[in-house]
C-alpha cells in the first residue's frame, strides 16, 4: 500500500492479466497496454508526432482501396502535414508555460460511425497522449484500411509504439473498469446510453472525461442569400453530405431546417426540388424508412397542433411544415431525410429549440451575423455555427469542447 | 347498405363495386366519429390534410402506422367505456400496443369474427382442443394477443380442453380421453403456428416413435401468429399441413391473419391456400417509396382497413407487413373479396449515426 497524506490508496491492479482477458489488439498488444501508464507524455505536435502523422496520411492517400471511401480521404487530410501544423499554430502554450499530453487517453468511439475513432485517436495522439482506442464491433470497411496503415506507420516509427492500443471487446464492464482505471482522459462517443454505460466504470482521482452525448442541429438558410448564389446544386449537395450522408442520423445533421429573408417559397421549391433529384439519384432507400418517417409525422401531430406534411411524393424526402417552433420538438426528430421546416421572422424565435444544452450545429446559407441577435439571448445550446458541407468537418475545438485543452495539461512557470 | 345490414349477410358476398361503396360510407363515417372524440387523432389528420368533402374512395383515408398504437393512448370514448383493453404479445423489453374497447366495438368484434370463422368450420359448435397453456388467459383484466386470440376462438367449442399444461408439456392423457368421448364427431383446434409446432407437432412426431399416436383425421385447426419464428427451422406453409396431415392425419388447416389492433376481422386461409378478406375489412398493398397502391402481384407494405373500431382510431392502418395481392372477386373458392398473401415482416432500417443502438440487446 501507498500512503498519501495519511490515506492508504490500492496499488493499481486493476490492468492484471485475467481483466484483460477477452481483448482483441487490431494494433499494439497486452504488453504496450501494460505500460501505457508509464509511458512519457509528450508535447503536442512534436516532430515525431507530426512525422507519424504524415506517414499515416501518405500512406492512407497511395491506398488504392482507400479512395473508395471519401471519409477515410478526409481523415487523411485531416492528418497531413500542412493541416497539423496549422493546428499547432493555433494550439500554442502561452508565455511562460509549456504543455503536455495529460497521459493515458481511453477512447469509446461509436459503434455506427465507420471512422470517427481515426479522429479520436489522432486528436489524442497529437496532444501528446498515450492512446488506448476502442473500436467499433461492426466491421466497417474503412476501419480495416486504417488500422493497415497504422500498423505500417508503427513499423516505420518504432518509438510510437507505447501511444498506441486499438483494441475490441465485447463492451465487458470488467474491461471497461480497467481501461478506465488507468485513463488520464476517457473520452466516450457513442450518446447518452454509452456514457451511462461507462460511468459505472470509475476513473482516477485526476482522471477527467469528454462526453460526446445526444445532440441535435438544425440548419437556417437565408432564402435572399441563397436564391442569390451562382452555385446552387452544391450548396444541395453540400447539403445532403451534412444530411443523408450519414442518414440524417449524426449529431450534426440538421433535423429542422429554418427559413428567413424575403423569398422563402421561391427558396424552398429550388432547394427542395433539387435535393430530390440528388437523393433519387444517390439515397439508398429501406422500405421501413417511409413506415417510420410517417410514424414520426403523426407523433409530433398528435403532440402539438400546427403540423403539416408537405408530400413530395416521394419518401426519401419527407417535410413537416410547422406554424411556431416549440420546445419539444427535437423529442420528435426523425433520420434518413425528414425535415422540420419554419418560415422566421425574427431568429429569436429559434429560442424555443436552441435553449437546450442537446442543441449543437447550426449550418448556415448567408450571414453568420445573423445568429447574433439570438446567441445574445443567453441561449443554453449551439455549440457551433457553420456554413452548410461543414456540419461534418472534424476540429479540435467540437461539441463545444476544447479537445486540445482537455488533452493537455498546463506546467507553469514563473 | 349500411353496417347493421352487413352484420345480416353472409360475409364474403360483396363484389368490388358493392363493397367499396360500402367501405368508403362507413370507413368516412368512423374517421368523422373519431375525428370528434379523440383530440390527437383531430391533429393527425390536420397534419396530414385530410378534407371529407374531397373523399371519393376509402383507398384515400390517411393510414396510421401501428407503431402508434404504441406509443400512443389512442380512445375515442371516455375512460370508463372502455370495457376491455387489449395488448400485443410484444416480447420482453419492446412496448406493447394498447388497444380500447367499447362494448359496442367489442361486441361486434365477436359478432364478424363468428361469421368469419363459420364460413370455414360450419355454425355448430364442436368440442375444441386449445392447442396452448391455460395460464396465457388468466389475467382477464389485460388481454394478450394470445390470450385474446384464445378467449375469441373459444366461442366456436362446446366442450374445451387444453393440450398443453403451464409447462408446456403435452398431456396425453387428457388428449386422449377427450378425443375417445367425442369420437365421430368432427373436433376444433386452435392455436398459435409456432406453439403449434414446437409444442405440439413434434411432440407427436416423438410419441409416434413409442407408438402412440392420435387421430385427428375429422379435425378442422386454425393457426395464426405468423411464420417469423418457423421461418428459422425452413417450415414452409405447405409443409406445415402436410407434416401434421402425415403425423396425425389433420386434413383442414387454416391459417389467419390478423392484428390485435383490428380484432374479429380476421382473415382466414381458404381451402386453395389464399388469405381472404371480408366484407368487413380490406387489405391495401402500398409502395414503400410513395405509399401508391401497387399493382395486383407486386409486393408491398400492407395497409389492413375495418370497420369495427368505434372507441379508438384504429380503422385504417399500415401494418410493417409486406404482403401481394392475388386477385379480387375470383377465388376458385367461391367466396368474394381480395385474397392475398403476406410475406413477412419488414426488416428494421440499419441507419448510421453518432449515437450507438442497442437494439440488438432487447431481441
């Protein structure tokens, strides 16, 4: 036993061989997890974080297989040389200070994102962390093309080894209690249930955790600005990237999409006339889908008055126009192309569904200056505020978090 | 003709013409009714823009999905009508529908499906054989589906025994005794597909092997609860009869169709193998991808309508069946109406997301 100020605190055994028992390494091994807690952090951004980072893009980028698969494309972007150090710019210890990894970072991705992990990881990678990344049970296709590259990458840079874990299991709390045991950040995607899932798993005394919960968004399009625009199909298109993309089902789809300026029914039938096309064209539609969309329809009618289906004839594109926007209406939110719609008059009007802290993305067409008038009410939600094919883009500052803060811990020196 | 009228006439007698006028009077009668005394039904339809003055066909009526009957306490009549309140046998963990009956609803309910069912086994009652456990009928206050199902059929058997105890097990005994006394007589059984041949069939096929065997060769069987669970161990309809036919020498097997959210408007298996509806209710095939009528022979999602329901909005429904539709009017079997066929269930939507699903846990 260790004593601290009187206090006798269990040596840590909780990363004992029989609770690891069951996981499955994609990259690193039980020996790396091992001694991950006493592996050295290091700065945000050093050379050879920067260096492994690039390998990994290059390597992702020359990968026949990969380009298949646009997302994988992005993360490859995301990670490339020019990008990370325009983060470190931006990402810079003040005077007097220097930062460093906090640690061990213990990620839950998803488990119906394909690569969100990727991000999670190079985001705790770049901040100097030791990484031990759960991955998702489902067997996306991209998740095997990465994790070729990553283990490309640490054969080609041995010393990254120790920050490296992905592993898989089958969420047993037994593992879940030993991850958490050694982590310095725990990082949990996934929504509310898996965070309710992890927090009966307890973390360190010093340990602090980033929790991506249930979020909505919505999107507000300037009618002016947009019927203005010389290039509507991709603004549509942009537009179904936030949206269909990922079924209307990631925390940053807009649900609700939100009208002003002075030619909103103009604006309306271009954007939606066109979105229909792109969707027939790309969507690939179940036949449950209609079933529920309707089943949504007819549960926000049943809740509240001022409900009305705009057929389109066709259920991949799926509009409820409402008369007030009231609060309570993302309980009533529906994926795969089902959109709430509201002609406004005033933006503080979108008080009644942005005061909730559930409330994240607000994609825009027009001024952002606009959202001033209504981010001044105090409103408790909207964590960001982006032009529309941004929704998705991935940043250190997300969720209303600084990831990059979070990871990292402050030495001050004076 | 109105309602009171077709309670009068034998159930599978309207032709196309006859019927959709008939549907169309009471099916926008009910929507009226329900429109006035349920208030979130007033909205949905609202919603969904729906004029009176512009219906021309009942095919026109909005269709509720039943998932709302779950989601949704759904009356048209004040609390202390309601006379009964019937549930479906959801499975551990999913919710249940929740479905209120008036005495007048459910009277009729019991009215059209005696008719139903007569047109099939003859008017007489018989002694029945309950192919299931006494315990699923217990609790009266909260009627399963299967229990219902059971209490409904039970007004076909003069004298009723049940095959199976609260384990599930065979009595043999019992069977047999009951089967000597009426013997010569021709004998109802009923039960649910699955407990059927989980329970029952293989069991025989077992005691077959020892040597005993029974004869229910003057046996007429009406089965429903669909062919999800059968589908798993590649029991086709066909091979259901034929395996019972061979172990036991059951000749009339019927299968149904039916929901607990529209209850006595069953629709029965006839002698040719078709599902059949009735003058009481109909089944609408729609196109996932804009909810038109299909063709006759292209499959889609079911809408089943009736016009039993007066104390909840249940008169039109889209069902999460896909099913086709055979033929109308033509049946070699004589009797009037659509005959269709259901295929099965739609699959659930994998949808991608940031929030991770747990569904698979709860089946």
């Amino acid at each position: 036993m260790l004593r601290y100020g009187g206090a006798a605190i269990p040596m840590q055994k909780s990363l004992d061989k029989e609770n690891l028992q069951g996981i499955q390494y994609l990259a690193g091994s039980e020996e790396i997890l091992a001694h991950m807690p006493e592996v050295e952090a290091r700065e945000p951004f050093c050379g050879e974080i920067e260096e492994f980072l690039n390998f990994l893009s290059k390597t992702l980028l020359s990968m026949p297989e990969a380009k298949l698969y646009p997302d994988v494309v992005t993360f490859a972007f995301w990670i490339r040389r020019s990008s990370v150090k325009k983060l470190a710019e931006r990402f810079q210890a003040e005077e007097n200070c220097i930062h460093l990894g906090r640690g061990v970072a213990f990620h839950i991705a998803p488990s119906n994102v394909a690569v969100n992990y990727a991000y999670s990881f190079a985001a705790g990678f770049m901040t100097g962390n030791a990484n031990v990344v759960r991955i998702p049970s489902k067997d996306f296709p991209q998740i095997s093309i990465i994790n070729k590259a990553v283990n490309m990458a640490l054969e080609q840079y041995p010393a990254c080894r120790p920050y490296i874990c992905f592993v898989r299991y089958g969420r047993e709390q037994r593992i879940n209690d030993a991850l958490s045991s050694i982590a310095d950040t725990r990082i949990v995607w996934g929504g509310d249930r898996t965070i309710a899932e992890l927090r009966k798993s307890p973390l360190g005394p010093r340990a602090s955790e980033i929790t991506f919960a249930d979020r909505y968004s919505l999107a507000v399009i300037d009618s002016d600005a947009y019927l203005a625009a010389d290039n509507q199909p991709r603004i549509v298109d942009d537009f179904y990237n936030d949206t269909y993309l990922t079924d209307q089902n990631a925390c940053t789809s807009p649900r609700l999409v939100v009208w002003c300026g002075s030619q909103t029914a103009r604006a309306k039938e271009r954007f939606w006339s066109l979105l229909l096309e792109r969707v027939q064209k790309k969507y690939e539609f179940q036949s449950i889908q209609g079933v529920n969309k309707l089943t949504n329809a007819f549960l926000a009618a049943a809740a509240q008055e001022g409900t009305h289906m705009i057929s389109c004839g066709d259920n991949r594109l799926v509009r409820i126009s409402l008369d007030h926007l009231f609060e309570g209406l993302m309980d009533f939110r529906g994926d795969s192309g089902y959109f709430y719609e509201y002609d406004c008059q005033d933006i503080r009007d979108l008080k009644a569904v942005c005061d909730d802290t559930h409330c994240q993305t607000v994609s825009y067409i027009g001024d952002p200056q606009m959202f001033l008038p209504l981010l001044k009410t105090g409103v408790r939600g909207i964590d960001r505020i982006v032009p529309v094919g941004k929704t998705m883009d991935f940043d250190l500052i997300w969720d209303g978090y600084n990831l990059y803060e979070r990871l990292t811990r402050t030495i001050h020196i004076s | 003709m109105n309602f009171e009228d077709m309670l009068q006439t034998s159930p599978y007698s309207l032709d196309k013409e006859e019927k959709g006028r008939f549907l169309t009077e009471r099916l926008g009668e009910l929507t009226e009714k329900h429109r006035e005394s349920c208030p979130q039904y007033r909205n949905m339809l609202e919603s969904a823009g729906y004029d009176s003055q512009k219906l021309c066909s009942y095919k026109e009526l909005p269709f509720l999905p039943v998932r709302l009957f779950k989601e949704l306490e759904l009356r048209s009549v004040p609390k202390e009508e309601v006379v009964k309140t019937m549930t479906s046998s959801g499975t551990t963990g999913q919710a249940v529908s929740k479905i209120y009956l008036d005495r007048v609803t459910s009277a009729n309910q019991q009215k059209v499906m005696v008719k139903i069912v007569s047109d099939f086994t003859g008017s007489s009652r018989m002694p029945m054989i309950i192919l299931d456990c006494p315990s699923v009928v217990k609790n009266r206050q909260m009627f399963s589906a299967r229990g219902a199902g059971i209490l409904g059929f039970s007004i076909f058997g003069a004298k009723r025994i049940y095959a199976l105890d609260d384990d599930m097990k065979l009595d043999v005994d019992g069977l047999k005794a009951f089967l000597e006394k009426y013997q010569g007589q021709r004998i109802f059984l009923f039960g649910f597909t699955f407990m059927i041949w989980q329970h029952f069939y293989k069991e025989l096929v077992r005691l077959k092997e020892e040597g005993i065997t029974f004869d229910l060769s003057e046996g007429v069987l009406i089965h429903g609860g669909g062919w999800k669970k059968l589908i798993n161990e590649a029991v086709s309809p066909q091979e259901f009869g034929q395996r019972l036919q061979e172990v036991c020498g059951l000749r009339h097997v019927h299968d149904y169709y039916g929901m607990v959210e529209q209850t006595g408007c069953i629709y029965m298996e006839c002698e040719c193998g078709h599902l059949h509806a009735s003058n009481f209710s109909d089944v609408i095939v729609r196109r996932p991808l804009d909810f038109a009528e299909c063709e006759m022979g292209e499959k889609g999602i079911i809408q089943v309508v009736s016009t039993l329901p007066e104390s909840y909005p249940g008169h039109s429904l889209l069902t999460e069946d896909e099913g086709v539709v055979l033929g109308e009017d033509d049946c070699p079997c004589g009797r009037k109406g659509k005959y269709f066929k259901v295929i099965g269930r739609l699959k659930n939507a994998e949808i991608r997301g940031c929030s991770d699903t747990y569904a698979e846990k709860f089946r």
